[in-house]
C-alpha cells in the first residue's frame, strides 16, 4: 500500500490504525514475518475498529467509517479551501486527487484473503457492524449518521474521481474537522494553549418552540441572516428579565442557521484575555462565527470587560468579518451602575466620564433586543400553547389555576416559570 505517497491528506489524529492497516495489507502473506505476530496485529486492529466502534456511533463497515472519517477530519488546504464554498480551482486539486486514488485503493481493499491466511475470521464483524443504541461519546447521532452515510456513497463510487467529487460535496454541505461537524463550541486553555472544543449535547431549542417574543425574535434573526448572507450585521445584546428566553434564542439560531454555515462559540467572562487567540483561530475560516456571552454583567471592580471593549471594536487590528458578538444579559448597561456615579460632589472629579466609561461597552453592541417579563395573560397564553404541544389534555380552567399558583412560588411570571409548570405536570 502507498500510505507513505499521501500528498495533501496527512497527519491524521487517529492515524496509527491507517498505518497499521496497510502493512497488513501489504504484509499479510510475507512468510518473512512471523505468522504469530502478523494474526495479534490483526486482531488488534479489530479491536481498535470495535472500540471505535463505541466511541464514535459507527455503523456498517467499521473500516470504511474509520475512512470516512479521516477524510472528514484531516484540515488541509483542500479541505479548508472547498468547506462551506465547494469545489476550488488551481493545481491543489490534483493533489488532492493522488491521495484520493490511494484513499480509493484503501476502500476497495478485499480483505478475505487476509482473513482466511491468518485465520481471524472474527474480522468479519467490523464488516457490517450493528452499533448498540448507546449514545457516541464523540458525536452526536446526526454527524455519526451523516459520516456512515459518507462511507456508504463511496462504496458507489467506482473512480476516485466520483470519490473526490462525493467528499468535495461533503465539505460544501458540512464543511470539515470540528467547525465542520460540530454546531457550538467552548473554549479551553491548558498549558499547551487555547483550545476551541465542540459541545456534543447542544440542546435542540428551535425559535418556534419559544413562544411569543415575536418582535424580538424578528430582531435576532433578521440580524444573523445578514450576517450568515455576507451582509453587513452588528453585536447583538439580548437584556431583559430573567427567564423570557434570551439563553433559549441563542441555542435556537445555534440550530436554525448551522447548515448555512453559522457556528457558536461560548466564552465566559474569565476567558476575555483569550479572545484575541480564539480569533485569530477562527478567522480564516468559512464559517460564520457568533462568539457567544452569557448573563454577562461586571461589578465595579471586575475590569474584564475592558478585554471585550478592545476586541469589539477599539483595538488596532480590525474584527474579522465572519465574526459577531453576541451576549446575554439582566442590566441593560452591563456594567453595574451607583447612584454616586452621577452625584455632582464625589471622589472622582469627573462624573462624567464615570459615566460614559461605563456606558461605552454597551454602545459597541450595535442591536440591542429587550426581553421583558410577560404579563399575566400573556403567560396564561404560553402555559396553553405549551400544554397543547406536550399533550397535556387537563381542563383550561384547572390548568390556568394550577399555573398561577405555581408561579407565585417558582420565581413569578415568565417562560421559564411556563416550561417548568409544565415539565411539572409532564413528570406526574
């Protein structure tokens, strides 16, 4: 096998297996190495495709999966170059096809013959392989469906050709690695440096599901597609009170524009003296970014927010176009405000500029969307639409009673307090 040949698909993460893959392949019947030693490698790879198997959702030909995915991981110039947008010019394209012809001889590889000289007949479960209903640790079950379902249309591919235009249309769809395959992200920083993570178990919150709020949903979403579109868009600051769904919208659009090539990544305020790193990770890419803050606020002695005045706007290096800000919050200012700040006789000479220093991060939010506390009829109408779409079949009368009364002990009237009424009535 040529695995030495790869041109552009190289420095795999999970690479070990490939490379001991294809010298079994191509030593599988060399008598110069011993028999013995040949079946245990053998039966370790099986065993690493059966594990993968468990960690990552796998179905099928566990091989093929293994594959499959190495292509949709490897961040090359090919790769990068072809997510979101498609199919690239210049000559990188023939390089990118001499590793697909070798990827191709990979996929067809029959190994029967191997099976039979080594007697490891056991091999033949990683050939259509029935994953058990427990849940990947490494994917969700979309990307896990989406990467078997790779794997299978390659088996239809019969020239590398068809193979690379199948994988090309991948990363145009999905794009590739993490940004590709993942919706939200959060950000680690260890002694190696920062870390961008993808978030396995986002929750599936759609804009529909969050009832009312229809003016500041509007708000939300005509800003992001125009920034998804490549229009101009602005920071976004969703304030209000606690519990009206600002959390909720940004899962929602997290799930409504991912495969038009919009990803979340959530940062906390302790992290700001890493934002110019995450950026810079992230600014090359095709993807949208909305880095994501939520319940941000400051006290007078938390001075992190001077990190996010720079990176938003103020600093030398201009902020990338694919990337927004987008932050959640209880103060409409952000920043904790005192009535001494405007007193006209006070420890600082200047209350002005008191004032304005702490206005001035929240005038670099260019859309700023309020989310109020419903009223009593409106939060009547949320508990009725959610109990009709959770099934809830009690009379009208008995159920707006039972809502009252639990608002007044679970923290008053708002979508929160609805959702959890009716969690409530769902766990009885």
């Amino acid at each position: 096998m040529r695995e030495q040949e790869l041109i552009v698909y190289r420095n795999f993460e999970d690479g070990e297996l490939l490379y001991d893959m294809a010298w079994l392949m191509s030593h599988y019947d060399d008598e110069y190495y011993n028999i013995e030693d040949r079946k245990a490698l053998f039966y370790k790879c099986t065993h690493r495709l059966i594990e993968l198997a468990g960690n990552y959702g796998f179905h099928g030909n566990l091989w093929h999966c293994y594959l499959a995915n190495l292509l949709v991981n490897n961040e090359n110039s090919y790769s990068c170059g072809c997510e979101i947008r498609g199919e690239i010019e210049g000559t990188i394209n023939a390089a990118a096809l001499h590793d697909i012809v070798i990827f191709k001889e990979f996929y067809d590889f029959d190994f029967h013959p191997v099976m039979e000289l080594l007697q490891v007949p056991e091999y033949a479960l990683t050939e259509q392989y029935v994953s058990s209903t427990q849940e990947s640790k490494v994917y969700n079950t979309r990307i896990c469906a989406r990467i078997c379902e790779l794997a299978e249309k390659f088996c239809e591919d019969h020239t590398p050709e068809e193979m690379k235009a199948t994988l090309t249309q991948f990363y145009k769809e999905y794009g590739v690695g993490k940004f590709g395959l993942h919706k939200s992200f959060r950000v680690m920083h260890d002694e190696e440096g920062v870390h961008i993570v993808p978030i396995l178990n986002i929750a599936h919150v759609h804009l529909d599901d969050l009832v009312g709020y229809e003016i500041p949903k509007k708000k939300l979403t005509d800003n992001t597609t125009a920034f998804v579109k490549g229009k101009k868009a602005n920071n976004c600051l969703l304030f209000g009170d606690a519990g009206t769904g600002k959390s909720s919208c940004i899962k929602a659009i997290a799930n409504e524009y991912y495969d038009q090539g919009l990803r979340i990544i959530e940062i906390y305020k302790h992290q700001f003296q890493d934002l110019n790193e995450v950026i810079s990770q992230i600014k090359k890419r095709n993807y949208k970014f909305i880095i994501y803050m939520d319940d941000l606020s400051f006290e007078d002695f938390e001075i992190e927010y001077k990190y996010l005045k720079a990176v938003i706007e103020g600093g030398l290096e201009k902020k990338p176009e694919n990337v927004l800000i987008y932050a959640t919050s209880n103060r409409r200012h952000l920043i904790r405000e005192n009535y001494s700040d405007k007193e006209e006789i006070r420890q600082d000479m200047h209350t002005s500029d008191t004032v304005q220093e702490k206005l001035s991060l929240v005038y670099r939010f260019g859309v700023t969307i309020y989310f109020g506390a419903p009223t009593k009829k409106q939060f009547q109408e949320i508990v009725k639409a959610l109990a009709e779409r959770h099934c809830i079949t009690m009379p009208e009368e008995e159920l707006l009673l039972e809502a009252n009364k639990w608002e007044l002990a679970h923290g008053g009237l708002s979508g929160r307090s609805a959702q959890q009424f009716i969690d409530y009535l769902l766990g009885k």
